[in-house]
C-alpha cells in the first residue's frame, strides 16, 4: 500500500536531518583520513568531508586492489591532484575527473599539454605553479601549495588520429602540501630525489605527515629517503610510497625504517599495505 505524502515527506526530512547530522559530526571529529592505494595513488578526506585523490594509477597498478581499480570505487571525488604527467601518477586522472566533473590541478606545463590535446577541456585542467597556493573550496577550507620535486615529467599520448605513441612536455614536476581546515599538514612528495631545500621546504611548511617515495632507481632509495625526513624534514609520521610496482622499484619499507632509526622526535614510519587507510 503506498506511504500517506504526509509520511513520505516527514521520512525525507528525517533522513536529511540524520545525514546533515553524520556531515556535522564527522566535520567536528577534526579527523584527516588518508587512504593508500599503491604507488603514489591517495585518497585523503578532510576533516569537513572533501575528497582529494593524488597521483590515481589505478586500474592498471599491480598494487591497487581489486576493489578499487574501477575509479568509481573511489566514491566522491571533490578534486584530483597530479604530481607529474608520467603514466603510473596520471593513469586514471582524466576518467576520473569526467566521471565526477571536477578539476585535475597540476603543473603548470603538463595542464596546458592536456588542454591543448583534448585530453581534458580547458576548465577541468585549471594551470597552477611551484609556490603557488589554492583554496579550491573557499578562503576558510583547504590550502594546497605546489611545492618543487626533483624529477621529470613527460606526458606519453597514443595519437587517436595517427594511432601511434608521442611524448610531450609535461611541465615541471610538483609535490603538494595540503594544509588541511584544523590545520593539519600532509606533504605528498610526488616522484622526487634528493634536494637541499627539503630542508627549506620542512622549516616552511612544517608537515605533520609525508608520503615519501622510497623505491630507487628513479626516487630516492630507503637510506636517501630516511635521511631527508629524519634530518631535513622533520614530520611526525612518514609513509613509504613508490616501490615494489616493479622489479626496478627494489626499495623496502622495512629498509626504510632500519635507515630511519628510533632516536629522539624521529618521525613515526605507518607501516600500511595498499588499501589500508589510517585517520590523523
């Protein structure tokens, strides 16, 4: 028998009410939650609820698990963020950001290649720059700031029209830090080596968290990557990224943090595998 308008609409509201509630409590919680997916790929909430996915190689990583190599898994997406143009950071950045309609920011030079491409429309590929800072959801929410990597970034294209494979320039590679609205700050380092004003970077910003490439080979190695966030860095906490996607990626967690150390306001390494999430 159908519901009475009357109780339908009473039902409506209270279902509205308990979900602005969960919104409110959540919001409240002051919590940052941040989901590892395998490689540099991230899901961060906010403490008010704003998804920020960064680096989305997903459908094609070996490390990704199976639940969430389709990028709908992902949920709500407010905003993807990409470090560099190569494949295993950029992968699933354009499907993503048409599937949820939300912009990629990312360096300067690789947006205005995937502009120009048709790759994504203008208005999805916003250009932004090393030192310069964000607020995509209001003066009062998020801060993300571009932040210099020590890497390259070259954006590999299969030509639609010629069907054959073309390099393009894709700008300077970046890393973030994402201040979050209790002022939380996570530094996700995106593909780097070594560089001296990590230390600059550290005194600035000051990060409670960094998500630091470890692998070698084209990122720092576990002894490089621990002596940059023990002596110049200087975080809480530090979570390994970046290797074993490939044999060339040899680069151990368990290395890292024997390298690490355990002396006095060492950061906290999170031992976490893909898919596992962990809330600051």
């Amino acid at each position: 028998m159908p519901k009475p308008i009357a109780f339908r609409a009473l039902q409506s509201l209270m279902l509205t009410a308990l979900a602005l509630c969960s919104a409110a409590v959540f919001a409240q919680s002051g919590k940052t939650e941040v989901l590892w997916l395998g490689q540099a790929a991230t899901r961060l909430t906010t403490p008010t609820g704003k998804v920020i996915v960064i680096d989305p190689w997903l459908s094609s990583n070996p490390q990704t698990p199976a639940d969430f190599k389709n990028p709908e898994a992902l949920g709500k997406v407010d905003l993807i963020l990409v470090t560099h143009a190569h494949f295993d950071h950029f992968a699933d950045a354009p499907a993503l950001a048409k599937l949820h309609k939300v912009p990629v920011y990312g360096p300067a030079g690789m947006n205005q290649t995937i502009a120009a491409l048709g790759i994504l429309p203008v208005e999805l590929a916003p250009r932004f720059g090393k030192g310069g800072t964000i607020t995509p959801f209001g003066p009062e929410g998020v801060k993300i700031t571009a932040v210099r990597a020590e890497h390259s970034s070259e954006l590999a294209y299969k030509n639609p029209t010629t069907n054959k494979d073309e390099v393009h320039p894709g700008g300077e590679p970046v890393g973030f830090i994402i201040e979050m609205e209790n002022g939380f700050k996570v530094w996700h380092m995106g593909d780097t080596g070594v560089f001296g004003d990590m230390r600059l970077i550290g005194e600035m910003y000051r990060p409670d968290l960094v998500l630091v490439p470890i692998g070698g080979h084209f990122v720092m190695n576990p002894k490089d990557a621990a002596m940059a966030v023990r002596d110049m860095i200087k975080p809480k906490f530090a979570l390994p990224i970046h290797y074993g996607t490939n044999p060339m990626l040899r680069g151990t967690p368990a290395e890292f943090e024997a390298a690490l150390g355990k002396a006095a306001g060492t950061a906290v390494m999170l031992k976490m595998a893909p898919g596992q999430k962990v809330d600051f």
